[in-house]
C-alpha cells in the first residue's frame, strides 16, 4: 500500500470532483456548495472532538480521516490549495504560538 499524504487525498479529492455528482460522493458534497461542505467539516469535527473526550483510539482515527478528507473538500470548495496552507504553516514556523495570536488583526 502507497503512504497516503495530504497532498495525495487532495489529488484524490480533485479527480472525484470531476466525477459526476450522481457517482461520487465528494462531487455531490461539491455541489451543494462550500456552505455545505463547511458545514460537513464542523460536523467530522465536533465528532472526532466526541471520540476524544471518550478516549477511543479506533473511532478517533476513523473520526480524524473524516476530518482531514472534509477539510480538504472545504477546501477545494473554496478553490484554497493545501500548498496555501501549509505556506501559512511554514511562515509562522519559528515564532511562538504566543507571538503569532498576538500580532493577528483584532476583529
């Protein structure tokens, strides 16, 4: 079995886009717009946050895929790279957490 990156399910994401809706569910999901794929990721979210608080490693990992495959569809709904990203990532690699909350605009 191939490593499965970021990178990897985002191309695997974008070849499902193309699919039609009536034959993919990430093409379906896509059509409905990125409010609803927003909406799809809080939910994966709020689950894996569930799955956490319970303390079950096998559900919070099946819990956690769904969240990185939504993410990235929330993503692509809204034509947002991954590379953006983890551009953002890398820039604030060296500073603090502290630091970088602090000089975000207020608002």
């Amino acid at each position: 079995m191939t490593e499965m990156t970021l990178e990897k399910l985002e191309e695997v994401i974008a070849a499902r886009a193309a699919a039609s809706p009536d034959e993919s569910w990430t093409a379906k999901l896509l059509a409905k717009g990125p409010e609803k794929c927003a909406e799809k990721f809080g939910e994966e979210a709020i689950e894996a946050i569930i799955e956490a608080v319970k303390g079950d490693r096998e559900k919070l990992a099946s819990e956690a895929a769904d969240v990185l495959f939504h993410f990235l569809v929330m993503l692509r709904a809204r034509e947002l790279p991954l590379s953006e990203v983890m551009a953002e990532l890398e820039r604030r690699q060296g500073q603090s957490g502290i630091a970088e909350k602090a000089a975000r605009p207020k608002g």
